[in-house]
C-alpha cells in the first residue's frame, strides 16, 4: 500500500457513488494503490523454466494459505461470506486453469505473463457477457491475478495502516475488505465495482459502511483528506464544512436512537414462535426511502409507487429519467428484492395525457386499463424496467387488474421489448419476475388462473376494500362504511392466498392493513406471508411477529372467519371503528 503524501484540498467538495452497504462514518481517508506497475521479461530461456514453475507454486500457496487465514478469522456464523472466498479458494486449485498458466510457462512464457495472460482471457470472456453478475466476476478475477502478481514480487500490503480509516481504492477483493475489516478499517469508497460483486456481499455482511462506482476517487480524495461517508444515499462530502458535520452528527444521532431501539429484533430473523417466515417489506415513494426502510431491516420493497415519478414531475417521465430512478432505488436496495408497480394513474391522481371529466375516476380509465391503451407510454416503463432489472432483484407488478386477458396482454408488450432489447444488444433480466396486484373482486374471483401466468401476488387492502364493499372512503356520507375487517374483505383475502398457494407463488399484503396492529395474527393466520409497510413501522410489525404462534394463527383465522358482524369481529381483535 503506498501512502500519498499529497497537499490536502481544503475546499469542500461532494462526490456520488452508489451506496453499496449501509451506515455512516466520518473520517480521514488512506488511499489503497498496490504497486502493480513493473517490468518483466515475457519470454524465458530453457534453464529458466523449472524455476519460474516453482515461483508459481509458491504464489499459489502462498495466496491459498492467505485465504485460508481469513477463512479461519470469519468463524462459522458467516455462511455467506465463507462461500465467497471458498469461491476464489476454487479458482486458485483449479487443475485445468493453472496447468494452462503452466504449460504457457513450459513453452517458454515468464511465469508473470502466463499468469497476466490466462487471467486476462478468461477475464474478457466474462466481460463480454450480457450478464452482470458475470461482468463482476471479471473484476474478481483481476483482484486474483492481481495478489499473484504481488506474491511473486514478496510484496506485503500493511492492512494494519488503515485503522480507524476510509480505505479509497481502484477496487478490493474480499480478502481486501475482511483483512481491513479486521485492522479497524472505517468504510470503503472504490472506483469500480457492483453492488453484486462478492466484495459488496461482504461489506454488507460485515456491516461495514461501503460506497462504490465513484468515477476518479483516487484522483478527487487525497490522503488524510476528512470524508463523510454516507452508504444509505451514496454521498461522499470531502473536506466537511461545520454544516456538513452537523447534518452528518444529526443524522447519525438519528439512526443510533432507531438502532437502540430496535437493535435487540432488528436482525433476528422475522419468523413466528413455531419458526413460520413471514418476509417482512417497505412501501416507498421516493430512492432516499430506501434509506429509512434498510435502517429498519426491512427485507425488500415491497411496493415501489411509480406514480409518484409522474406526479412529482406533473407529466410522463422520460424512459431514461425512469431509467435512471428505477436503478437508483434497486441498486439501493441490493441484494434485496423491488418491487415497482406500473403506472396507476388515472384522472384521480394525474390528469395530463389522461382523459378527463370522468363522473368516478376509481372505477373508469386507470392501472392497466390506462397503460395497455397507450402502449407508447407503457413500452417505455417496460423498457426503463427492464433496463434497470440486470442486478435481478427488480420485480414488475401490473395494477388494476380485473380479468386475465390484460396480463396476456401486458406480457406480450413486456416480451416484444424483451425482443428488441436483446436485437440492440442490451442487457436486462430475462428472467424478471411479473406479478399481479390483486385489488379488486374480479382479480379475488379468478385468483387461481391469474396465479397461472403470475409470479406473484400482491393484495392492495385499500382498493380491495373500497370495490367489495362499494365504498368510496372519500365521500364523507359513507366513509364510516369502509371497514378492510369486514368478513368479506377477509375471504377476499384468505380466497387470495388460497389461490397463490395452490401455485406455489408468494403473496403478500401491501395496503393499510398489512400495518394495522390488531392485523398481523389475522393476515398470517389467513395464509399471507409477506408483509409490506412503511419504514418507520417495519420493526414494529417483526415485534408482532416474534410474539405470533402461526398454529395458533391458523385456528384463529379459521374461527373469526365464521363471525359475520362487523363489530363482533372488532371486538375478538379488540379494536375500535
């Protein structure tokens, strides 16, 4: 590790990356640069050759036996994170790829071009890919090549230097970032990189704050520079000014209240007494909600309001400024699941480009009614989504839906621009998950053949209440009417899982109700399994979980379910109107 004695730019200045593991940290930077920049022969002669095969096993050992250091520090509660240096332990013993760096060295090949030569080939087959997780493993295999190449030149890098500090570098392999770790390393800023890539994994696992993507940051941070490392929005402020240092003390006094006060449930898995998982989301509106949903634990966004984009801009969006909002809040949010849903507009919510004057906008022209009938919007979302799905944690969920021809529909949009993507050679997740969200009685009744050709299930409890019972909460002489705990709503609901388990498909509960108090017994014993709300009450609703017997559940459900009054049912669930 080199040390740059450079002059300090005192000015303040602010750089984006993207925030790849969560947390806040301020302090002085080290800048990691290995000195990989030398001169060696590319051929050898004859007499060279057995020891140029032996430098090359000494390496190999001595990489090996580092790995395995590292392995024996992590302990055996770090199942992912000793698969991803059992993953670099694989390449490293490989017989087939290192016999071809031997047989270079046989023919005559310096034993570091060999090694430069094989690495680099496999390197640009996986760059060549469309698949981003491949792409990534490309820059893993430089990280590879790259502790080779210091082995053979006895080169030690002093991890222990980097105590109490931001670490900035090019890129870190995992050994990299466990070693830092280790030595007391604050966070991390890298120029290359993804929130896929086995080093991010290890961040986030290891809870160690990690910004990547920041374009020239060996270039713009100097050694000793102060930095303010924000990993929830991917900001990096260098030289802090007293108002920078006062927002980032605010900030974090804000999440250690939160952490302390949920910090004994916030990473206990969300399961009930009798150990039933029940996958706990987020509903957000804007990327820096994400922030507050990963502080909280929650385990995916379960609602992405895409709407909001349009209304916020007051017309339709580009499909590169969706682009470009899609992948912020994904990447965000990775490894964990998104779920954005297309557009629900309608003359409600945004009248632009929509026709007007409609008597009663909640039953007219909105969701997939709006999008199948302008597909140049529609096909632009499309197009934006999939763009943004290469990290394959983006789900796609369809509004509105109320009979099967509109999914058949929608997907045959969805696959003609999975088409033309892949004509323009563009990558995106073939694979992408389609879900429907199920909100109105019709969708309720045909359930088990939209679980057919969907991936998902998703219950919005609001619209879903409003179209059973015929009440427009709104409207003030009937608002009193609007009860989601009416027995017909909740056979709606358990109908609803009924059909999603029936096809082995996740359906979860993303209106109101899923953060009602008195609801989380009920929607588990009714079959739901996922549970989508609001950050702030995400640790709240685990505490409710925690405490939940789904056996118990189950009976419960099963017996409020016979209760046909209103109040009777309110009353078992102890609440009030």
């Amino acid at each position: 590790m080199t040390l740059n004695n450079l002059s300090n730019n005192v000015h303040r200045r602010i750089i984006n990356g993207i925030p790849s593991s969560p947390g806040l940290v301020l302090a002085k930077a080290i800048l990691f640069q290995p000195d990989l920049e030398f001169t060696y022969k590319d051929q050898i002669t004859a007499d060279q050759i057995q020891d140029n095969l032996d430098r090359l096993d000494i390496a190999l050992n001595d990489t090996i036996s580092d790995l395995y250091t590292v392995l024996n520090k992590i302990g055996e509660n770090k199942e992912e994170i000793t698969q991803v240096i059992e993953s670099h332990l694989m390449i490293l013993k490989d017989d087939y790829f290192i016999d071809l760096i031997r047989n270079q060295i046989k023919s005559g090949t310096s034993v570091e071009k060999a090694i430069v030569d094989e690495f680099d080939k496999q390197s640009n087959l996986l760059l060549k890919s469309k698949d981003l997780l491949l792409k990534e493993r490309a820059y893993e295999l430089e990280q590879i090549k790259d502790r080779l190449l210091l082995s053979l030149r006895n080169k030690c890098i002093l991890y222990e230097a980097a105590k109490d500090l931001i670490v900035v570098a090019k890129s870190l392999s995992p050994a990299d970032v466990i070693k830092f770790h280790d030595a007391g390393a604050k966070g991390f800023i890298t120029e290359v990189g993804g929130i896929t890539s086995h080093s991010s994994i290890l961040a986030r696992n290891l809870a160690i704050p990690m910004i990547i993507g920041v374009i020239h940051a060996l270039e713009f941070i100097k050694e000793n520079n102060e930095i303010i490392l924000d990993g929830y929005s991917g900001q990096i402020v260098i030289n802090p000014d007293e108002v920078s240092i006062r927002k980032f003390n605010e900030k974090l006094k804000k999440e250690e209240d939160r952490l302390k006060i949920y910090g004994e449930i916030k990473d206990v898995k969300s399961e009930t007494k009798d150990g039933k998982y029940i996958r706990l989301m987020a509903n957000i509106d804007i990327a820096k909600d994400i922030d507050n949903a990963m502080i909280f634990g929650a385990e995916g966004i379960g609602l992405v309001r895409s709407e909001h984009l349009i209304i916020t801009l007051n017309r339709i969006p580009t499909e590169e400024e969706q682009y470009q909002w899609y992948k912020s809040i994904v990447e965000r949010a990775y490894p964990q699941p998104v779920t954005i849903r297309g557009f629900d507009i309608g003359t409600d919510k945004f009248s632009m480009g929509v026709h007007k004057h409609e008597k009663n906008p909640a039953l007219g022209f909105r969701g997939i009614r709006y999008l199948l009938a302008e597909p140049i919007v529609f096909k632009s979302q499309i197009r934006a989504i999939l763009r943004a799905s290469v990290n394959r944690n983006l789900n796609f969920m369809l509004p509105m839906i109320t009979c099967f021809e509109q999914i058949l529909k929608a997907k045959e949009l969805i696959y003609e621009v999975m088409d033309e993507l892949c004509r323009n050679d563009i990558s995106f997740d073939e694979n992408l998950q389609i879900g429907v969200m199920i909100e109105t009685p019709a969708a309720v009744m045909i359930a088990e053949k939209l679980a057919e050709v969907s991936e998902f299930f998703s219950i919005g409890t609001n619209d879903l209440t409003q179209y059973t019972l015929a009440v427009d909460r709104s409207n003030e002489f009937v608002s009193n009417l609007f009860d989601s705990f009416h027995p017909s709503v909740l056979l709606m609901i358990k109908k609803t899982a009924e059909a999603a388990f029936s096809k082995n498909i996740p359906v979860s509960v993303c209106g109101e109700l899923a953060g009602h108090p008195a609801a989380t017994k009920l929607l588990i014993g009714l079959g739901i399994n996922q549970l989508s709300v609001s950050p702030p009450n995400l640790l709240d609703l685990k505490r409710r979980v925690l405490e939940i017997d789904y056996s118990e559940a189950k009976i419960f459900a099963e017996d409020l379910l016979k209760v046909t009054n209103c109040e009777n049912i309110r009353e078992k669930l102890s609440i009030n109107k």
